[in-house]
C-alpha cells in the first residue's frame, strides 16, 4: 500500500498518460522501468522512488516542481479530511489544535 504523496502522483502521471494517449507498455519503454514497475507504481501499489518520479516526470513532460507541489497539496487534503493537522514550521501547534478544538468541539 502506498502514501498520500506516491497516490497524488500516480493519479497525475495516469491522467496526463490519458490526456497525451500514452499507454503503460509505453512509458515502460520511454523510461527504462519494467511495465510490472510502471504498473503498479500507477495503480499506487507500491511507493515511488525518487528516481522514478523523475524518470517518469521527464518521460511525460512535466514541470516536476508543480508535480510535487501538488501531490503534497493533494496528501495534506487528503490527511486533513481525516481530522489531521499538518505542522507547517513557524506555527504554534498548541494554538492550532486549541483553535480547532474550538471551532470542532
């Protein structure tokens, strides 16, 4: 089973396959990975390397900087419909969880 981060990616790297008509035994090819990598990796089966973030990212076109920020928007909304905070440096976390006990009693 995979994190919030890794299903954010697989989700983007499967819509832009989509949207360019690249099918899986392809970006195998494209990247150097096994299409049993490649798919399970899409299907967030298993964690990506960092390695093959970037390899994917490449082979797609991406912007990886906009990829990653967005998978780790998507994972904090993921984690924050389940009641989670996450710490953000420079906040009280005291403060934070008073305010929310607050406004969720």
């Amino acid at each position: 089973m995979s994190d919030p981060i890794t299903t954010a990616l697989a989700a983007t790297f499967r819509a832009e396959m989509a949207r360019q008509q690249i099918k899986q035994a392809h970006l195998a090819k494209m990247t150097g990975l096994s299409q049993s990598v490649v798919s399970r990796r899409l299907n967030a089966k298993d964690s990506m390397s960092m390695d093959e973030v970037t390899v994917i990212i490449e082979a797609l076109g991406l912007d990886g900087a906009k990829v990653i920020a967005k998978a780790f928007d998507e994972a904090a909304m993921t984690q924050d419909q389940f009641g989670l905070v996450a710490h953000n440096p420079g906040v009280d976390i005291e403060a934070e969880q008073e305010s929310t006990e607050e406004n969720h009693p």
